[in-house]
C-alpha cells in the first residue's frame, strides 16, 4: 500500500508561511528617533531604511508608540525623507568573531577600521545572559597588573571586576595603558566608548605598542558617533572577549569609559521619552549596568578580569554612576588629584580603595604587611598638616615618629615611572622589605 501524501502538513505550510515582503515607511523623525508606520517589529530588531538603491542606513528598533515603531539609526540622519521605505530584517545585531581579531581594531559594529579584511567564520549574539552563578568558578589566582600599588594593596583577582574612577585630566587613560603592556592576561580586549578620536593611535603607538597590540582587540565608538553606535561598542567588547574566554583564555577587558556608556543610554531613553530619574538619567540606565558587569568574571573555561573606568562628575565621587558602579562591582581603585598634581604616577589614593577579594587571593603575611602600609599612611596623611607647619614635636607620639620615618619609603613604593614594570613578587619583596 503506497504511503499517504500528507496534504495537511503541505496546508499547514503553505498557512503559516510568509510568501511576501513586509515594508514600513517613515512617518515622522523627532530628534534621534525615527516614527516607522507599517511593520510589525521587535525591540532590538535590526532594520534597513532604503535611500536609494545603492544606500541602505540599517537602523535598530527602541520602541513603540501607539501602532507605530521607534526606530535609531545607526549612522546619520541624512538623506532620511517622509515615506522612506523600510525593511525588517528580523534579526538582532550579531558579530563575527575568531582568532584572527586578535591584533586587529574594530569599530562599534565589530566591523574593521581600514582597509584590511578579516576572515572570520563564528557569529554570535551581542546580547547574553551572564554564566550560570553556580557554574562559576571561584576567584583563587591573583592577576599580575605590573603596578605596585595595586599588585600590593589593592591586589585583584584573575576574574575580579574592578573600577577605576577618576575626574578628567588625573591619569586615568595613561594608568590602564600601563596595566595593558605589564598585565599576565593571555588577550586583552579594549573598548574605547565615547573618548577622543585622537585617543584610538595613543592607545595603539603608546599604550599597546607593536608588541602589546599582537595580543589585543581595540574597539573603538568615539564620541562623534551616535548613542546607539557607542552602547554597541561596549556589547561588542564583551561578546568578543567571552568569546575568548569560552575558549579557555584568561582575558584583560577594559572598557573607557562606562559614564559615557551610561550617557549614551541617557540619550536613547530621553529621545524615545523615558522620565530623567537622578540627574537626569533615565531608569534604563541603571538597569543595564549590572547586565553589563555581570557579563565579565570567571566561566566553567576562563576568564575575563574587568577594569571599567568611570568618570566622575566635577570630582564628586557620590554622583549616580560612580554611586551604582562601586555597589555592583568587586572593588574600586580611586584616583586623586591631589597626587596627581604632585607629579605622583599612578595617583591611586591607596587608603580610599579597596579590593574585595584581596583576602581570599593573598597569604595572610601579604594582608598583615598591606595594612601596616595603610595604617601607616592614614596616621602621616592625619597628622600632615602639623607636620609640613612644624607644630609636631618629634617624640610626642612614637607611631607617628615612625610614620615619618617611613613616609618617604612607602611613597617611593607607591610611585612609578610610566614604563616601569614590576613583577608580584619583586612588589611582595619590596613591601616586607619596608618594615624590616
């Protein structure tokens, strides 16, 4: 008996299949944000509004209004007129990734900046959910960064996600460029979100060097490209550095800066009509920055040990962002500029960060001599003022006799040429060798 053609499944096919192209067109743009009328689309779908036949301006769906979908481009506004078409493409931004990235600088898009192409073979979603918390494994192995004042007593763990905040001008940029060349890290993944143009050939010639870059992925979205191009560039820094990490490396992100990350959200969600919460930062904001943060840390694999750099606000560390960073991540180095004005490289106000892993990564003679450093800091740093004006009177108070003694010593310690390397252990010798 010959086998039945099965007619049902055939019309059951031919009813939920799509046989035809669905197009919108543009309706109204207010500010940043496109009104699109007859398509039906996702949040985080990408689309393409038609130009001419040669130019496509791929955009990316924010939200809704009534029936109406809220698109941002991608690139610029112009050349956008009323009744544009527009084509859904029915997928969310992904990137191509690989080995061959490695020594290569993409932009915001994951695409290459120049001419040269690369051949890569794996995609993957720009949008992950963070490793399962119980298949983590637990931070035990410090990460050599090369810098005495970290290594020593802000001592970061291989995993551990850390910030470095600072205002603007005190070594922030020139500090992480130092942790790139001296760091154990197997890659190092950099993504520049929202700094200067100029910044990308320092990063490269100064900071990285020939030698540094072979083992690198810069990503850059400068400060002249639109919100939704700088959010991107700071996805796809961390989806190329878990892809890295998912094959077994130990991995250096460093993501400059996550204020500006932050602004550009701020953008998006004012420009589709999100209430300003604190200083004006939308909620959405705040929501995205554990998403991102949590995407960094150990797997079943790997590694990605994170320093994310924010800027704060006319030097007031309590602002929004650094306020919501410091509760989400492991640990803050704070910079000061008062030491940077004293010519003190780095200017890490070693008594006012903390790495709250230190304990767990370190053998308890390193935590004992550490504190000694920082209970000898703290009684000069009370006391400075009598000092510099001769009002101390040498014998009034031994510990602070000896705190004297070993200000110069322990500042000598802290401070650093700009290429000066240091290895964990020459740090753990000098340290024990201060009070001996």
């Amino acid at each position: 008996m010959k086998d039945k053609i099965p007619f049902d499944l055939y019309k059951d096919m031919i009813t939920d299949g799509s046989f035809y192209k669905k197009e919108g067109k543009v309706k109204q743009v207010i500010g940043l944000t496109i009104q699109v009328e007859g398509i039906k689309a996702f949040v985080g779908e990408i689309c393409e509004i038609v130009i001419d036949v040669n130019k496509k301006i791929p955009a990316e769906v924010v939200g809704f209004s009534d029936d109406k979908v809220l698109v941002m481009p991608f690139g610029e506004l112009s050349g956008i007129s009323p009744g544009s078409r527009v084509i859904p493409t029915g997928k969310c931004m992904r990137i191509k990734v690989g080995e061959n990235l490695l020594g290569k600088v993409l932009d915001g898009l994951g695409q290459p900046l120049g001419k040269e192409k690369i051949y890569l073979t794996e995609e993957v979603d720009i949008y992950r959910n963070p490793p399962n918390p119980l298949t983590r494994r637990r931070i035990d192995r410090v990460m050599e960064t090369g810098i005495r004042a970290i290594d020593g007593l802000i001592t970061v763990g291989m995993g551990q996600r850390i910030g470095i905040f600072s205002g603007s001008g005190v070594g922030k940029s020139t500090l992480i460029g130092n942790i790139c060349r001296s760091s154990k890290a197997d890659i190092n993944v950099i993504s520049l979100i929202g700094e200067r143009n100029r910044e990308l050939q320092n990063v490269l010639d100064i900071d990285l060097g020939e030698e540094g870059l072979r083992k690198s992925v810069v990503v850059c979205a400068t400060s002249d490209q639109p919100a939704l191009v700088r959010i991107k560039g700071a996805y796809t820094g961390i989806s190329i550095a878990e892809f890295f990490r998912d094959k077994g490396y130990n991995v250096m992100l460093i993501m400059d800066s996550v204020t500006r990350f932050a602004m550009a959200q701020r953008e998006i969600g004012l420009a589709i009509g999100e209430p300003p919460a604190t200083k004006g930062y939308t909620p959405s904001v705040f929501a995205l920055l554990p998403k991102l943060f949590e995407r960094a840390g150990t797997s079943e694999t790997g590694s990605i040990t994170a320093f994310f750099t924010v800027l704060v606000e006319g030097d007031d560390f309590n602002e929004p962002i650094s306020d919501a960073a410091r509760g989400i991540l492991d640990g803050h180095i704070i910079l000061s500029r008062k030491l940077a004005a004293q010519n003190h490289f780095p200017a890490i106000d070693v008594n006012n960060s903390i790495s709250r892993l230190m304990t767990q990564i370190v053998p308890e003679e390193h935590i004992e001599t550490a504190s000694r450093i920082r209970d000898t800091l703290a009684l000069y740093e009370e006391s400075e003022d009598l000092i510099n004006v001769g009002a101390y009177v040498k014998g009034s108070n031994p510990k602070l006799d000896k705190a004297i003694q070993l200000y110069p010593e322990i500042n000598k310690f802290l401070k650093q040429k700009l290429n000066e390397k240091c290895s964990y252990e020459e740090t753990r010798q000098w340290m024990d060798s201060l009070f001996e």
